[in-house]
C-alpha cells in the first residue's frame, strides 16, 4: 500500500525506516520524503512511529521477497527490459 503518493513511498518503506531508528515525522521526511509535498499522509505515516497505531507492525525489518508482489519503486528490483512493438 502506498502511504505518500507524491512520492510513491510505500508502507513497507515506512515500517523499514521505523524499524532502522526513525521517530518522527521529521526523520521520515528527511529519509524518504513523506509528507514533503502535500501533506495528506502526515496523518497516516505518523501511525507508524512509536505509539502509534501501527507501531507494532514494526517489529523487525523485512527481508526482500517476503511479499508476493513488490513495490515498483524497490531499490532491490531489476530493471523491466524495454520492447518495441511495430504494427504491421
């Protein structure tokens, strides 16, 4: 799930930069850039920090490929080859 769409900043981004020290809305902005543009998942990327409401999903960091599908702005994936279709 997207939290920052401006910056297409997934949850499990969020939850990793809990998980690796992140404390604030402030660290999260500064780490991923959520909340820098609009400003309408401040509310949603603060639930992720400690006492929030889903403080608990981020007990430990996820390894790569624990997701069926992963986010298409993963550092971790390879490149889509490129292929030109002609119509004859």
């Amino acid at each position: 799930m997207f939290i920052c769409v401006c910056n297409a900043v997934t949850e499990r981004q969020v939850q990793a930069a809990v998980a690796a020290g992140a404390s604030s809305l402030s660290d999260l902005e500064a780490q991923l850039g959520v909340g820098g543009c609009c400003g309408c998942c401040r509310e949603t990327a603060a639930e992720y920090l400690p006492g929030g409401r889903y403080a608990g999903c981020v007990t430990e960091a996820q390894s790569a490929g624990t997701f069926e599908n992963d986010a298409a702005n993963d550092d971790s994936l390879q490149p889509l080859e490129v292929v030109a279709v002609s119509r004859a």
